[in-house]
C-alpha cells in the first residue's frame, strides 16, 4: 500500500483571515495543548487573494504560512476556487449557474460557478498558476486542496453548447443518439446536434430525479460529472507543472449522488473526504461509506478531511456528540482506511450560517472544554498508531457500487417510488457489518477474482461487457448474489429484451416475467425449503426456473409457490437470485447460509455487539474493537489476554467495552 504522509495528519479547516491576529497567537497556543500538526487554509479566499480582476495580494496568505511554518505545522493548501469574488459575478454574470428551474444565480453562497464557463475556468486557472508558482517549493505544503466539495448541476447556454459537443463525441451520429435516448417515443427525433436541450425543469425533466427520456437525463449525469472532473484537472494540472510531487486531491462526500467518482479517483492522488452522519445514521452506513471511499482506489488509503469535534448545524436535528464518540467515530474511520483524521473546524466562525458548527475551539475561546480535552486525548493517543500507516484492510467480500445504476435506477418512472439505490446497497451492507466481515466496495470494473464472493443488488444497468465478465468469474468459482431489478436496461436505459434479467438470465437460471409493486402497507410471505418463513416487501419478482433451484417460494397472493429465492450452479461456482426485497430476518437468514457456504469468516469468532475490524500488513495486524451500541459489552474470548494499546491494561474475561470506548490491539503477523 502507498502511504502519503510520515504521520497522521491531525488538524484540518483554518480560517485565521477571518480573525484579528492577536487570535492567531492564541490559536498556536492551543494548537499545541491540543496535538493539532496539520492545518488546512486558503479553501475561500479567493476574495482576498484577488480584490479585483487585475489585482492579486498575497501577503496575508504568505504571513500565515510563515506563522504555521514556524509551528511546523503540516499545511494543506486550498486553491480558494470554491467560491468566486463579487467582482467576477457583477462584470461577467454568466459565470453564474442556471438552476434545474431555469433561474440564473447571482452573487451569492458557494459552488455557485457554471462548470462550463470558459471566464470562470479563465480566472480559475490564473488563480492556481499564481499560488503553484508561489509555493511550489514551501516544505511545510503536505497537500493540495483542489476547490472545495464539488456538486451541483448546471443548465445554462454553455452547458447546452457542451452537452452537444460530448453527444456528438460519444455518439458520432444523431442517428446513434435518437436510438441510445430512444427518441421515437413520443416523436422525439432529433435531426441535428442542435436540436439537443437541456434536460431541466423547462425541457424532459419532471423534477430532479425523474425524466420522460432517462437516457438523456443519464448522459447529462455523465456529462455533468465530466464537467465537474475537467475543472479539477485544470487546476491539478497547472498545480503538477510546478509541483509534481505533493499529491492533490479534493473532498469527496460518500454516497454523493452527483459524481462518479470511481471515475474521479482515476485523477486524484488520494481519495479525502467528508464524514457528517446525523443523530440517527446506522453506524454500518457510516462504516459503508468509508469502505467505499477506500475502494475508489482499489483499497488504497484515504484521507478523512472533514469530520465535526461535536456537532454540524446544518442538519435539522444537530445532536451533540455523546462523551467519547468523536473518538470511537475517528478510530471506526482509521480502522476502515483512513491515514488521516481532521476536522471542520478549528475555530468556531462568529457569524454567517456556520456559527453553530462545531470546532476544536469553541465560542468560549479556551482549552477547559469538554470537546477541546478529548480532541487533545486523542491527537495524543495517534501518536501510538503511526505504524498503522498505509496499512490495508483485506475482504473476501466485495459489494458493487456504480453511479450509473444510481442515477438511471432512481430516474426510472416506475414500478415502485421507494426504490432507493444506496438504500438496497446497505441492507445487504448491514448484514456483513453485522457479523464482523470485512467488505470493498467496489466498481463493476474492478477485479473480481480477488473476491470469495461479489454481491451486486439492483444490478439494474448491464454495461456492455459486464455479462461476460460475470459469467467467467462465477465459472471460475466464484459466488455471485444479485436481486430483484437487475440486468433491466443498457448504458441508455434502454431494456434489455428476452425477459428480466436480460444479460444475467443464464448465470442466473432464471427469468422473470412480471415485477409485482407493493405498497409500503403490503407484505407477502414466503416459505423456505427448510420449512421456515418470512416476509418480503417493495417489489416481488414473478420468475420461472431455468436451470436454477429454488431454495424458497412464494406463500401468499397469486404468485403463491413461485420461486422468490435461487441459486443456480455455474460451472465451478454459484449464482443467487433474491426476487424481492427480504424483510430484515429473512435476508440475515439468506445471507447467513450463503456466507457459510461460501466459507466465509468473521474478524471474530463468536457472535458480538460490538464492531471489529482490522487493517494489516505482512508483518503487523491493528484490531479495533469499537462500541457505538448504549451498553457495556463484555470482549469477546478472541481476544482475552492481549493489551489493549491505548491504555496498557491487560483484557481479561472480565473487561468490558464501554459505550463509545474503542480498544485496540496490536499483533505481530506470524
């Protein structure tokens, strides 16, 4: 594994420009009481940098690098891009982005720039070739920070004229294009690149996440998030030019919907992103998406770049984080791949909509506060883990991740409107979380032998090739688990004929001839070949066996005793189909045999409350035992007798973990 930085970068969003400097004293200070070693500046200053169009002024910035370096403190470098000046909205307004209701933006919050704005990528581009050639060789600049959480679409003429252009290099022709969007449906063919509009509010779209012609609303996901990817890049690159050694990356945002960012990790150097679960986000989601973010780089380390000491504000409830969660909720980030752990922010803004969010130094300005003494504790307690470094986290399992399922998925109209794609994603997460089974995430163009078994739910969108790629793996040997709602369409949402799942019907031994809607009040039950039931829900496949056996059936409504769940033998491996969505025992139940035959094992041998997962290499293990349940748990045998690394107790069979209490255990690999 590649391993980015010497130590854990502890730290993270700095705004001394916002303060007088008689603060930025202070704040040294308490940086060091606090094990505070890396800070992160310049994410909106482009104002300041550049008073106007002709003008730049870094003198500011210099003094605060100077002040940090005199810290040593490790500084991540922002390019200030995420926010634009006032004078470049009111002397050149089309930088401005049109909303999917057709509204133009003025002046105004943040992510506010068309991405196709060749003004915006103008002064963009001078604004990074400035600060790259500045301090291209500043020994304290660890990292670049490329804007700032990129998202947000954009529907103006540019953005139309370039739509028209990435058509026309997908497609070649407009013939290729009104087949891809079938554009005869409803007499919608086109006869010239130019006759291409926006999908928004005011052309196909109904609203933000549905469309009459899904394969346009698809293409301009995919173009959007090309957009998006293109502005980094400029800035990465000029950023390369002058610094082609310290990495560059921008802060993802998990299960963010936008963009593709298996497709983004291709560019950056190291995967960072941001962490804000709310008061009642299941900590297998949490745990979720640092998996997946891991995986964006084929099990690479990440970067954890935005996570709150105590509390967000812009969520509607904003709970405070209970004594030792921050902790817990840091260790849950390392132990699944993160080389670094920092906050949003280090000082608590006086004014503006993020006053309430929480920082490592509160209102009260001072150290005697709870949130500042554990933050303390624990950039202390990292000192103790730097071997952990570049470590990677091994998984038999694999579950597939693409944002082309998640955008066409939920622009479908129909069969049911609760059909959520991260949702059907972590039912099936949970289960292996649950028991303690080390998962990836991963893309359907990562490397699937690596895997005991590959889980693909809603597999609705079948790019070409995949069907292949799938059928080899399975009769390799491999297992294979797909659902209800796969092998429908094509890359152009368009279906695949001869019966659901299309592709996937042989590897599958099955097919399927109708798809049954329920609503949320409904349930059907089900019957196993064992004699045991359960209930299913949402949507509920009417499929006919085709090689496949059925390991249950139907019990209720008039597909009674038709086959829900199969599996079908595949040269050297298995193929399960789940044809509805399983209420949760059921599908812990499915899963459970599944995983058993598949010999898969858990980080622990005995059933636990408790989460367990590890990071390793070939000469040394890191096991972190966390807590996030409201009751003390006792520790499993497994690990009786063994120190714990943050205290230097010894666990016996009498040490119990308390709620948000993590203990860690360092073992030499034999």
């Amino acid at each position: 594994m590649k391993k980015m930085f010497n130590e854990f970068l502890y730290g993270r969003d700095y705004n001394p420009n916002q303060w007088p400097k008689e603060i930025w004293e202070e704040d040294m200070r308490m940086f060091r009481l606090a094990n505070i070693n890396s800070t992160t500046i310049n994410v909106f200053s482009w104002a300041q940098n550049q008073p106007s169009e002709n003008e730049y002024d870094f003198s500011q910035l210099d003094e605060i690098i100077e002040r940090l370096s005199q810290e040593n403190s490790q500084i991540v470098l922002g390019t200030s891009t995420a926010a634009l000046p006032a004078w470049m909205f009111m002397r050149y307004p089309e930088v401005g982005r049109v909303d999917f209701e057709g509204r133009r933006h003025t002046f105004s919050h943040r992510h506010n720039a068309c991405p196709n704005s060749l003004v915006y990528q103008k002064y963009a581009k001078n604004m990074v070739e400035q600060l790259a050639q500045r301090y291209q060789d500043h020994d304290n600049i660890v990292c670049w920070h490329i804007n700032n959480e990129y998202g947000g679409e954009c529907y103006c003429e540019n953005c139309q004229k370039a739509f028209r252009v990435w058509v026309k290099e997908k497609y070649g022709t407009v013939e290729a294009v009104n087949k891809a969007w079938n554009m005869e449906f409803w007499g919608h063919k086109l006869y010239s690149f130019d006759e291409i509009v926006v999908p928004n509010l005011l052309g196909d779209g109904i609203h933000s996440e549905a469309a009459s012609f899904t394969g346009i609303s698809l293409d301009y996901c995919r173009f959007m998030s090309d957009s998006l990817l293109d502005n980094y890049k400029m800035e990465r690159d000029i950023i390369k030019r002058y610094d082609p050694d310290t990495p560059c990356t921008t802060n993802l945002m998990g299960t963010f919907k936008g963009l593709d960012y298996f497709k983004w990790a291709k560019e950056m150097d190291i995967i960072s992103w941001d962490n804000y679960p709310s008061y009642n986000t299941p900590w297998s989601f949490v745990a979720m998406s640092h998996d997946l973010m891991r995986g964006l780089k084929d099990g690479q380390p990440f970067m954890l770049m935005e996570q709150t000491p105590s509390q967000q504000n812009w969520q509607p409830y904003n709970s405070l984080k209970k004594p030792g969660q921050m902790s817990t909720q840091s260790y849950q980030t390392i132990a699944h791949g993160a080389d670094t752990i920092q906050f949003f922010q280090l000082r608590r803004s006086v004014g503006a909509c993020e006053k309430f969010h929480g920082a490592v130094i509160e209102h009260a300005g001072h150290e005697h506060t709870r949130v500042f003494q554990e933050v303390a504790s624990l950039g202390s307690q990292l000192r103790k883990l730097q071997p952990i470094l570049g470590m990677e986290k091994k998984s038999k399992v694999a579950i597939v991740f693409d944002w082309d399922n998640y955008w066409a998925l939920e622009f479908t109209i129909g069969p049911n409107k609760n059909l959520k794609y991260v949702d059907q994603i972590h039912q099936y997460y949970q289960f292996f979380y649950d028991k303690n089974i080390s998962v990836d995430m991963i893309s359907p163009d990562s490397d699937f032998s690596k895997y005991d078994l590959v889980v693909a739910p809603v597999l609705y969108l079948v790019k070409e090739g995949l069907k292949e790629k799938l059928e080899n793996y399975v009769s390799a040997g491999g297992n294979f688990i797909t659902t209800y709602m796969s092998g429908i369409v094509n890359e152009s949402d368009n279906v695949h004929l001869g019966g659901y799942p299309g592709p996937l019907r042989q590897l599958a031994g099955i097919w399927v001839e109708e798809i049954d809607a329920l609503a949320p009040e409904q349930t059907n039950s089900l019957k196993f070949n064992d004699g045991q039931t359960g209930t299913c829900a949402l949507l509920c496949d009417l499929m006919h066996l085709e090689g496949a056996e059925s390991l249950a059936v139907y019990s209720s409504n008039f597909y009674k005793e038709m086959p829900v769940i199969t599996r079908n033998r595949f040269g050297k491996g298995n193929a399960w189909y789940i044809g509805a969505q399983l209420e949760p025992k059921t599908l812990y139940k499915t899963l459970q045999e599944i995983t058993a035959e598949c010999n898969l094992s858990s980080a622990v041998s005995e059933p636990t409350e408790l989460e367990v997962s590890i990071r390793e290499n070939e000469y040394q293990r890191f096991i972190f035992i966390m807590n996030f349940g409201n009751e003390e748990q006792v520790i499993p045998k497994d690990f009786v007798g063994s120190e714990n690394l943050l205290t230097g107790q010894k666990l016996t069979d009498a040490t119990v973990v308390k709620p948000y209490e993590t203990v860690i255990i360092s073992e030499v690999v034999s």
